[in-house]
C-alpha cells in the first residue's frame, strides 16, 4: 500500500515539476552575478561602440581599463550598437575581434559584458550577436535580446528595444534581421508580460532597467515615444531607479518631474555627434555632453553613485543617490 502512495507522489511531484520547468521556460533568463564581499557592486556602461578603434574608440577603451581598475569593476554593461554600421555578418565576422576583443584589452575589462542589440545590430545578422559561438570566441560576451542579471543588491533588466519603433518597420530606409520577432505585436506583449512580472518579483534594492533606446533624451534621436508609452508605465509601477540606454551618441542625464526614475544614456563609445542638441526641461536636464565617453555606476546597499567620463577619463558629471533618505545630492 505504502508503496502506492509513493508512486503517486512521485507522480504528483513530476507532474508539478515539469509545470514548473514550462512556466520558468516562458520566463525571461535570469543570470547571477555576485556582489563584492562587502555586498557593494561596481560596473562601467558604454553603448554606440564597435568602430574597429576609430572616432576615439580606443581611447574611451584605454580609460575604461583605467576607471576600471580604479573602481574594481565587477562587470560591463554595453546598451547596443556593438558592431556599426550593419551589425555583424555571422559568427565568424572578424568585427568581432576586430572592435570588441582587440579593443577592451584592459585587465579590468575582461569581465562580462552583458549586452544588448541595438538598431545598428539589426541590420546585420542579429541571431549571429546571441550566439555562444562568440562566447568560445571571447567568454566575456553574454548578449540576449532580453534577459535578467541578478547581482544580489540590485537587479538589471536588460530589455530588447528596437522591435518596439514604429520606423524600422514602416518604410524601413534599411533591412532588418526580424527572426524570432515576428509576429512583431505577440513579440512585444510577451516581453512586457514577462518583464512585468520579473519587476513585480524583484526584492532587490535596486532595480535597473536597460535598453537601446532612450526613454528621454535631448540628443540627435530625442525621446522615443513608443518606450514612453509601452515601457515607462512599467518602470513607473515598480518603482524602478534607473534607465540606462545609448542610441544617441552622447553622455546624458535626466531627471523626471513627474517619478523618481533617473533617465541615464551612454552612447558614446565611439563616433559622437557634436553640436546636436534639442532644446529640454532646463530643470530635467541635469547633464549633457556631446563628446565620447563612458559611464560608471558604484552600489551598496544605502548609497547609489554615477559618474560620467569623457575620452581623457576625466570626471564631467557626478550623481549621488541615498536610499535612506531617498534624496539626492
Ligand atoms: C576624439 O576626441 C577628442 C577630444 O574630445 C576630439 O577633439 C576629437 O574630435 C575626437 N575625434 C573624433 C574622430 O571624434
């Protein structure tokens, strides 16, 4: 008899595991990432790269190593745009060594890179980017369309954003590689579907959201209206911290008049557009530079702080937040 209960059990217990092994499937991956010993984390975001070395690229990669090393960085976080103009053209493009590997020599960069695609990897190959091919190729690379990194004090919610502008699929002036995308609506509804509930379940202090495109910017491209209208609700509803993107090839920094959520873009890895500014809330428009440069974000458990960096490493604009006192220096 007892063995019956046993068989039934086990039964019970498979069935409800592979429940929930179809339920985790359907879910965005998550990746781990652990904090420093003194629980705090360190990390530099640069996004609109891959140039082969030039527009300054190098140099922005020379005082990532620097930076990086001052900070003890745990990781790097790269907001798209990785290889221009066209993305890459397989697995065995050479631009991949070519403006990543060769490129991000530094000691202190050979971490993960957690990144995203931007409109410029689109054009080419995009499935090429998510492959582990590159990972054999250069084991710092850890690129999805969308995923989740859990680093203990904070979590960052990497969000694929090209698919949701209008433009790149209303008279393209370019082809777009849209495999796995397509049907374009039922793409979208998911990834919001499962992003809602990876905020609503996050019980980390911070909560970081990451994309190619800005939510708000006075750049070249200005804000992107269909973020603000599909993807802020979101950000809003889970009292989420920062936005971080690239897109528009400068450094940046927003504040809202209306939440909480700090609006940061670092695009500027390689070619900048200077001179292409759009007029902005003087009071939301904290900071902006047109040149290249960098961006780096240190985190405990009380105390957030970003700095941005310009292509000779030096500090143009800092940013202190308090979580016990939610206020900002
Ligand atoms: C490289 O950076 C310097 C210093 O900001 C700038 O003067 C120069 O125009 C940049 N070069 C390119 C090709 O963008």
């Amino acid at each position: 008899m007892a063995h019956y209960i046993t068989v039934a059990t086990t039964l019970r217990f498979v069935v409800l595991f592979c429940i929930s092994l179809v339920s985790c499937f359907a879910r965005l991956q998550t990746f781990k990432h652990p904090a420093k010993a003194d629980g705090s984390l360190s990390l530099l975001v640069v996004g609109d790269w891959g140039r082969r070395g030039f527009y300054n690229q190098s140099k922005v990669a020379l005082q990532m190593g620097r930076t990086g090393e001052k900070l003890d960085i745990d990781f790097v976080i790269s907001t798209g745009d990785n290889f221009y103009d066209d993305g890459l053209e397989g697995v065995n493009d050479p631009a991949f060594e070519q403006s990543f590997t060769n490129i991000y020599t530094g000691k202190y960069l050979q971490k993960q890179w957690y990144t995203v695609l931007g409109n410029h990897d689109y054009r080419g190959d995009a499935v090429a980017q998510l492959s582990p091919e590159l990972q054999k190729i250069d084991s710092r690379w850890v690129c999805l369309r969308s995923f989740i990194l859990n680093a203990e004090i904070a979590d960052f919610f990497f969000v694929d954003t090209t698919p949701f502008v209008d433009d790149y699929f209303v008279d393209p002036d370019h082809t777009y590689d849209w495999r796995d995308v397509l049907p374009r609506s039922r793409y979208l509804a998911t990834l919001l579907k499962d992003l809602g509930a990876a905020l609503r379940e996050s019980t980390a202090t911070w909560k970081i959201v990451v994309g190619h495109h800005a939510i708000r910017s006075c750049g070249h491209h200005g804000d992107t209206q269909e973020l603000i209208e599909q993807l802020l609700p979101l950000l809003r509803a889970n009292n989420v911290d920062l936005y971080m993107n690239g897109h528009d090839h400068c450094l940046e920094h927003i504040t809202s008049l209306d939440d909480s959520i700090q609006y940061l873009t670092s695009g500027a890895g390689s070619k900048a557009w200077r001179g292409d500014v759009k007029n902005y809330n003087r009071e939301a428009l904290k900071f902006f530079y047109d040149g290249q440069g960098f961006m780096s974000l240190q985190l405990t458990r009380t105390d957030g702080e970003l700095v941005f960096y310009d292509v000779f490493g030096k500090v143009l604009h800092t940013w202190k937040v308090s979580k016990d006192h939610h206020s900002a220096i």
